[in-house]
C-alpha cells in the first residue's frame, strides 16, 4: 500500500522536495494510517512532518482523549505538534449553520491558518477513496453540475494534499491491523441523522450489494473524469472570462445577448465564474440559480433579476450585473457643493469631476477628454452637484424642448445601476450640465460670452501634463 500511496503522491505532484508538510490527524483510523504512511515515506521527498489536531469540543472528554491520542503519537514519533480548539457547537449557532458544516469550516480556517503563517507549505489530510465516493454521490443526490462531481482534488489550490485518495477504507483498516497501530473510534460517525453518515452505512452497501459491487472505485472514476472535464473546461472559461467579463466597482458585468449566444455548456460555467467574482464563492449556487440567469439573458432586450444566496444579477438593456445580494438596490443619493476651481469624486464613481473658471478666448486644453463650457455670467446662484433623480428633465443643447433624462438614458443604452450615481449639475431648481449629455441649451457659453465655466472628466488619480 505504501508504494501505491508514493504513486498517489507522483502522479499529481504533491510534494517537489524539502517541504514542511503539518499532517491534519483526528486520531481516526484514515488519519492514523496517512500519518504512518508518510512518516515512512517522507525521506523519499525530505520531507519535515509535524501534525495538526482541531479538537471540536463537541463529544466531552471523548474529544479531549483523542487530542491526547494524537499528542502522544506525534511525542512517540517525534514530531511537532499543534492543537487548535473550538466550541464548534456555539459556532454552529451564531453562524445559523449545522454542526457538521460549522466543523468543516472551523477546522479549514485552522489548516488555513498554518499555511497562511508559513507553518507549513503542505497540510495533508486523510480523505480516501471511500470518502471520494461519498462526496460523489452526495453531491450528485443534491443535484450538482460536472463541477460538484469532481469531487475532493488531491491537491487542492490552498496547500491541501490527500495522499490516500486512491486507497479505500477497507484498505486503511487492513494496514492498521496488519501494522499493530490502534486509533480511536468517533461514534459521531454513526449518527444517521447525519446525511453523509447514511450514505455511507446505509445506502453506499444497498447500491454495492444489489447494482454495482465495485460501486466505490465507479464513484472515485466519475470524480477523476468529471475533474479532468473541469480543468480542460477552466482554461476555456479563463478566456471566455477575459473577453466577456467586466469588473467594476466590485461587481461583474457581462453582455447578455453575448451570454445568450455561447453554447449552453459554456454560458454556465461563465455564469458561474461571474458569480465568484462577485460574491467569492459558489456556496448556495445550484442548476436553478444558473438556469435563472440563462433565461434572463436569452429574454432580448429588457429588464429583470433574479436572487440566488449572497448574489443578486440584474438585467437592464443588454446588461447584466452580478453583484452581492442587496448592494444592486442601494440608493446612491449624494448633494456636493462644488466650489471654483475644484475636483470632485461622485460617490461610487472612478472618474473626477473638474470645474474651471476660464476666458472665453482662452483655448481648451488639449487633454483628450469631452469638455463643457456653461456661461458663467447665467450662474446667479451656488452651484451643486447631485446624483440623477427619477423626473429630472431638461434641455440639451441643441433640443427644441426639454426632455426627461430617463429618456436620454435609454437612447445612450446606459443601464438602470449607473443612472442611479449619475451626476447632475444644479443651480437653484434648475439643471445647467449632466454628465455625457452636456449643458443645458439656456446656460451653454456662446463665443461673446468672456467668462464660462469648464466642465471636464479625468479618470481618477491621472493628473493634467
């Protein structure tokens, strides 16, 4: 088994040479057996082993016996060890999350945590195939994609490695026995309240025993297929990504009739990305949410949402916008007092605003920026800069008559969530200049005019030569 797991080890290039692996061990039988298998192995690779324990606090002193379990093992082989403790119980409660989940998040922030120290450039955790299979099956039950059927990688983005994800349980125990080691049994893995523990006590053994008796290793192969699918699949969406995503202001925006026209394969898993990059993760996300998205975006021109946990996306015109849940429908209202010469940043905004006072005959800047110039002398009153309010109206110059800026919105195909930050101009009641639209055709500065006012857009930060 030994030289089965160094394969493992090979095949996906888990370790290179001379690292510090921290071996998560909770003193169960698949933890025990990965920590004796790379403590012979590990002058293979010179690697420096030390062991990590998370003790839940969950069983009483059962748990506290297993933290000393682990500690003696580690002081009988001479390794390093770390202990790390949670009420993961109380964590569950605040977070409003099951025991199982709270566990799992509290012990990955842990892992986390030592790698993100330097502590260690590995953490070696003692998933099997058996646990591969479950994980498979599980997900597929819940209705995941290729994506969730990948499974567990044996060498995960953050530093994790699983040496054992080829061998089974059954396998881990034999060596155990075979090897004299003991290891301590946690009857919470016999809880069939549980979901997982069902499957693996309950129905994995009804699927062996009447479909499939090497049902483990079919499970185990869907997830290296379904991975092999995914990673071909990210390298194509990465490029996809690159062309059709737009970040901007911690939101995603992507074409919908471009959307609408990828094969439905690959307008998914771009879906998907972009709600990653909205919210940071792809918890809650399922085949509805996705398909929720498809059909917005395949609906033509219009208007629409849909809500899925954390992340919201938007239609409007031939937009759509990801972005986290409730940070689409915040108002943006905002009144600045602009003062001459000045510079100012809308809220939101990733442009300035500059106001200068300039003679008529003195010529415009050469910048290489669309400018404004209001006469000064029909400015009777402060001025004030505010964002876009559903009614405003209007007069551009060269219109016969005023017009809403909704309207002008919509003709300058400019989606729902910037006109809610778009900025206007006032003096008094009335509106002299609104952003991309320019003046108003009452305070336009003409030739004969010797003072106005000029009114330009930088991009933040970039100065004047």
């Amino acid at each position: 088994m030994l030289e089965r797991v160094a394969e493992t080890i090979r095949r996906y290039g888990m370790f290179r040479g001379g690292e510090r692996v921290a071996v998560a061990v909770s003193g169960g039988a698949d933890s025990v057996c990965l920590l004796d298998a790379l403590v012979a192995l590990a002058p293979r690779w010179g690697l420096s082993l030390s062991v990590l324990h998370f003790d839940h606090r969950l069983r009483g002193e059962e748990s506290a016996r297993d933290a000393r379990f682990v500690e003696d093992l580690a002081r009988r082989l001479g390794l390093p060890f770390r202990l790390e403790s949670a009420e993961v119980g109380a964590l569950a409660r605040q977070a409003r999350d099951n025991l199982e989940q709270a566990a799992r998040k509290a012990r990955r922030e842990f892992f986390l945590g030592v790698l993100g120290r330097g502590e260690a450039d590995r953490v070696a955790l003692g998933h099997t195939r058996s646990d591969q299979a479950e994980t498979v099956l599980f997900r597929l039950l819940r209705g995941s994609g290729a994506a969730g059927l990948a499974g567990m990688r044996p060498v995960g983005p953050e530093g994790f490695v699983r040496p054992l994800i080829e061998i089974s349980r059954r396998e881990v125990e034999q060596y155990l026995v075979r090897r004299g080691l003991s290891w301590r049994l946690d009857r919470s893995n016999l809880d069939l309240d549980l979901a997982r523990n069902r499957i693996r006590h309950e129905l994995i053994p009804s699927l062996r025993k009447q479909w499939n008796p090497r049902l483990e290793e079919v499970l185990a192969r869907t997830a290296t297929l379904a991975r092999e699918e995914e990673d071909y699949w990210a390298e194509q969406i990465e490029g996809l990504a690159g062309r059709l995503l737009i970040c901007r202001e911690g939101a995603v925006l992507a074409s919908a009739s471009a959307l609408a026209a990828l094969p439905p394969a690959a307008a998914r898993r771009l879906i998907r990305r972009a709600v990653q990059a909205a919210k940071g993760d792809l918890r809650g996300i399922d085949f509805g949410h996705t398909e929720g998205v498809m059909r917005l975006a395949g609906a033509g021109k219009g208007g629409g949402r849909v809500l899925a946990p954390g992340v919201e996306v938007w239609r409007s015109l031939d937009w759509l916008r990801f972005a986290r849940a409730g940070e689409q429908g915040e108002e943006c209202g905002y009144r600045i007092g602009v003062r001459l010469p000045g510079r100012y940043r809308p809220p939101g905004a990733n442009f300035l605003l500059c106001f200068e006072l300039r003679e008529q005959a003195e010529p415009e800047s050469g910048y290489n920026t669309e400018r404004s110039r209001l006469d000064w002398g029909r400015i009777s009153g402060p001025l004030e800069l505010r964002n876009w309010r559903p009614g405003d109206r209007y007069r551009p110059l060269g219109h016969a008559a005023a017009v809403k800026l909704k309207e002008l919105f919509q003709r300058a195909e400019i989606p729902l969530w910037e006109r809610r930050k778009w900025p206007i101009m006032t003096t008094g009641t009335q509106i002299v200049w609104v952003r991309g639209f320019g003046p108003a055709a009452e305070y336009a500065a003409r030739p004969a005019d010797p003072v106005a006012l000029e009114v330009y857009e930088l991009p933040e930060g970039e100065q004047e030569s």
